[in-house]
C-alpha cells in the first residue's frame, strides 16, 4: 500500500488537531490572564499578587501531571485525554469567572491546568512525534505556532467579550469553544500512522524502506518491555538535568515576561487596547518563532539551534531595560518574541531527537517536571512590580537564568 503523493498527508490533521489544542490550552490558561486580571482584581477586590499566586498553582498542578498523562497515554491513547481533558477545562474556565473567594478560584484554575494538560502539553507533542520523523521540527513547530497565536488573538477576543457582554458571559463563551473541542479531536485523531497503514512522514511503505531501516516501527505498549529510557536509567544522564534545568530556567522569563507584558506596557503610557495589540504584536512574532526554530532543527544541530535561541532572547531581554527609548521598545517586540517563540517547540524536538520516536512520550513525562519551575516567573514579576513599582528587577533576573540555560545547552555533549 503506497501513500499517494496526491493527498495531503495525514499526519498533517493531526498537527493541525495539535495546533488547536496548544491554541486552547495556553491561550485560556495564560495569554487570557492579560485580560482578565485587571477585570477580576476590580471586580472581587483581589491584587495582582492574588491572581499571580493561582498561575503559580495552576502550574505547579499542570505540570505535575503531565507524568500521569504520558503513562496513561502509553496505555490508552491520545483521543481518550483530549476528550476528558477539553470538558473539565472547558467547564473549569466558565467557573473561574464565578467564583467569589480566592480558594474557590484557585482550585478552579488549578483544575484548568490540570484539564489543558490533558490535551495539550505532552499529549499533543506526542500526536505530532507519533507521525514524523525527518519533518518532526517542522511538524512541532507549526503546531506549537498555537501557542503563541493564542498570544495574539484570545486576550484580544476575552478583552472585547468582557467590555461588551461581562467577565461571566465571556468565560461562558470561551469555555463551550474548549468543550466542543473535545468531540473533534475524538473524531480526527488517530494515535499513530502504522494504524492507518502509513509511515511517518508519508514515506511509502516497500520492502526497500524496510530493508534500509529508514524508520522506527512503532510497537505497542502492551508489547514494550518498559522501553529503553526508564528513569532510573535517565537520572544518571547529564543530558537529562542539564537539558531540564535549562528549559525551565528559559521558561522562568517569558511566562514571567508574557503573562504581564500588556501591564507592563500600559505602565509605560499606552492606552490599555494600544498596550494588548503590542503584547499580542509580540506574541504573534512568536507563532512565527516557533515555526521557524522548529524547521531550522531539521536543517541544523538542535542543541546550537536552542544556544542561538537563548542569546537572542538575552538580546530581547536587554532591549526592554533600555530607558524612554521607544525604540528599543520597538525592537524588543520582534527579537523577544520571535526568540521566546522557540522554547516551547524546540524542547519536545531535542527530547525527541535524543531519546528516539517510540521513547518520546516516556521521557517527556520525566523530563517535563523541569518546567515547573516556570512558576518562579510569576512570582518574581509580581514581586518586582509590587516592591519597586518596575519589572527592570524582574528582567535582570530573567536575563541572568537565561545566560545559564546557555552555558548548559553548550556543555551539552553528543
């Protein structure tokens, strides 16, 4: 059975479901926050550092499971989770915008998290690396797009759904979209492209593919002894701490960076709508970001590809330090964003690349409780903001974990 040229590859639905699912999950867990925390903090008189504290929670939950979800994925596919997880975050976000005390309202985002990672996060990245091999940067990085094009659209949808119809009635909306993607999800996906008689990548199956071992068969979990990384096994890696130490360090400055980027630049004189278009400027640049770091992975070393990453987001950080430049200001917007754009989609790339196709989903289980330390990001911004009444504090932090990451990514060996 040969893949026809003709068609498009199916492989290519499943990003698309993947890009979906990144859009969702990050778009209501995280880019809506810039809309929704001014509304909230007049509307239940909560302060910024309140709400900041539910990210903080609410990521410590997501990323805690995603280990639970790799291991039910090895065991029950991919379509079960996205369905479950869409409803209870669907359902989680129209109440977050209900509740009426703090505890009510972080248990609400905690279950977002934890929803959202049910169907973005690793089980996504494994839709995608189930399917491709030669085009698994491309693949990733145009569903990773997702996230960052969330950044630049929902803030934007939830800031005009709450102006004209309230905070409840926008929630309510945004939440039924979530849902519904559950059942189309359902629909599309298929766990992986030997269950429909294809090949990652549409390379048509004859015996000279085979023979030249061109591809890595998947085998079902039933019939994986354990599989070749166990943790036991990834712990006495270097690979292993340095490669999740210096994502989660990276990761530490844009969630602290993009969470409050609309206040940051209404701080500095812009009308509130003229300070939301620039963070969703910036995040847009990102989408871009990630699809073009991630086809660059294809084409170059992924570990040099993730050190230029991280010395240009140093470079983006800088720019935003720069006093009364409107300028710098300008700049930072392309350069950050276009550089932050690339952690999320050359991570599950290198992880991918090192430890193999059939290895992805259990190592990425392990490997991505490094990015809970994103959560410090939060805390550092709304500590910098509410000591000095700046984010300079806040940045010059973020810059110097990035020079880390750096020196990590370069020490890492082959």
């Amino acid at each position: 059975m040969e893949h026809q040229n003709t068609k498009i590859y199916y492989g290519w639905y499943i990003a698309g479901i993947a890009f979906w699912a990144y859009f969702l999950a990050v778009g209501t867990g995280f880019y809506a926050f810039n809309a929704s925390l001014e509304p909230l903090c007049h509307a239940r008189g909560w302060t910024p550092t309140d709400l900041n504290l539910a990210l903080v929670i609410g990521t410590f939950f997501g990323f805690s499971s995603q280990y639970i979800f790799g291991t039910i994925l090895m065991k029950t596919g991919i379509k079960r989770l996205m369905l479950a997880g869409s409803f209870t975050a669907g359902v989680s976000f129209i109440f977050m915008a209900r509740v009426e005390t703090l505890w009510q309202f972080y248990f609400c985002y905690s279950l977002l998290f934890i929803g959202n990672g049910a169907y973005g996060g690793i089980v996504a990245s494994s839709a995608v690396n189930n399917w491709f091999v030669d085009k698994r940067g491309k693949a990733i990085g145009f569903a990773t797009a997702g996230m960052s094009l969330s950044g630049a659209l929902l803030p934007i949808v939830a800031l005009l759904l709450i102006e004209y119809t309230g905070i409840e009635n926008a929630a309510l909306c945004i939440g039924l979209v979530m849902i519904l993607f559950g059942p189309l999800a359902w629909i599309i996906v298929t766990d992986w492209p030997e269950d429909m008689g294809m090949l990652p990548d549409g390379l048509p199956i004859n015996k000279d593919t085979y023979a030249a071992g061109q591809i890595q068969i998947h085998v079902p979990p039933s019939a994986d002894s354990g599989g070749e990384w166990p943790l036991t096994r990834l712990v006495r890696t270097d690979i292993f701490w340095k490669l999740g130490t210096a994502f989660g360090l990276m990761m530490i400055g844009t969630v602290g960076v993009m969470s409050q980027l609309k206040p940051r630049f209404a701080d500095t004189g812009f009308s509130p709508m003229t300070a939301m278009l620039m963070m969703a400027a910036t995040a847009l640049v990102g989408a871009a970001g990630k699809y073009t770091w991630g086809i660059m992975c294809d084409r170059f070393e992924p570990k040099r590809v993730a050190i230029a990453m991280a010395l240009a987001n140093i470079l983006g950080l800088s720019l935003a330090l720069v006093k009364n430049s409107l300028a710098a200001l300008i700049v930072f917007i392309p350069i950050f964003g276009f550089s932050m754009g690339g952690i999320m989609s050359t991570f599950p790339i290198i992880v991918a690349t090192i430890f193999g196709r059939k290895n992805f989903a259990s190592v990425l289980r392990y490997i991505s409780f490094f990015l809970i330390l994103q959560m410090f990001g939060y805390l550092i911004a709304g500590q910098s903001f509410d000591i000095t009444g700046s984010y300079d504090t806040a940045y010059k932090v973020f810059i110097g974990l990035d020079i880390i990451a750096s020196f990590l990514l370069f020490s890492l060996k082959k």
